[in-house]
C-alpha cells in the first residue's frame, strides 16, 4: 500500500501547477539541436515565464530559509519551471504561477 501511494505522489504534485498551453509547449519543443536554435529555445523560454529569477530565489528563501545557489530555467512536458540548489535542498518551482512543485533535501 505505501509503495502504491509512493508512485503517486508525483502524479499529484505535478498536476497542481499552470501549464503551458499547446502553441507555447511546441514553440519551445524542437529536436533541433543546433546551437543557433538552443539559443532561440532559451531566448523563447524566457519570454513565457511570468516568474522571475530574483521571485524563484525569494520563494526558495521563504520555504527553505538558504540562499540559493543556482538557478536554471527548464521545460518537462507541459511545465515550465526553475531547477535551484541551495546548499541542503534541490527545489523545482513552477515558472507560470510560483508554486513549489517539489522539495528535495539532498
């Protein structure tokens, strides 16, 4: 039963926050790798977020009272979302609307 609500967990945490929608997700989807278009990728991903770096690390403050370390912009599937270590957690938060989608200590 514990491993059944183990698996998930995941499922629940990432259905809370906002997605992207369809246009924006394959505006930014591209298995191009040339480093011409990552560049274009980025420059596209900044663009959608609505949350910005100095708000991520002030909410990362909030929740785990560490600065952060480093802060990178990344997309999974329909979430575009803030990857930053601090030095005792790995915290991702949700890019469009500032929720914590999870919580890592390492």
């Amino acid at each position: 039963m514990k491993s059944i609500l183990i698996l998930c967990i995941p499922f629940f945490v990432f259905a809370a926050g906002e997605t992207l929608t369809i246009r924006e997700y394959m505006s930014i989807h591209n298995t191009n790798n040339r480093p011409y278009i990552k560049l274009q990728k980025k420059s596209k991903m900044h663009r959608l977020h609505r949350i910005n770096e100095k708000d991520a690390a002030r909410i990362t403050k909030e929740e785990t009272t560490e600065e952060s370390q480093s802060i990178k912009l990344i997309h999974r599937a329909k979430y575009l979302m803030f990857k930053i270590h601090t030095e005792n957690y790995q915290l991702t938060i949700n890019a469009l609307d500032g929720s914590v989608m999870e919580i890592e200590k390492k």
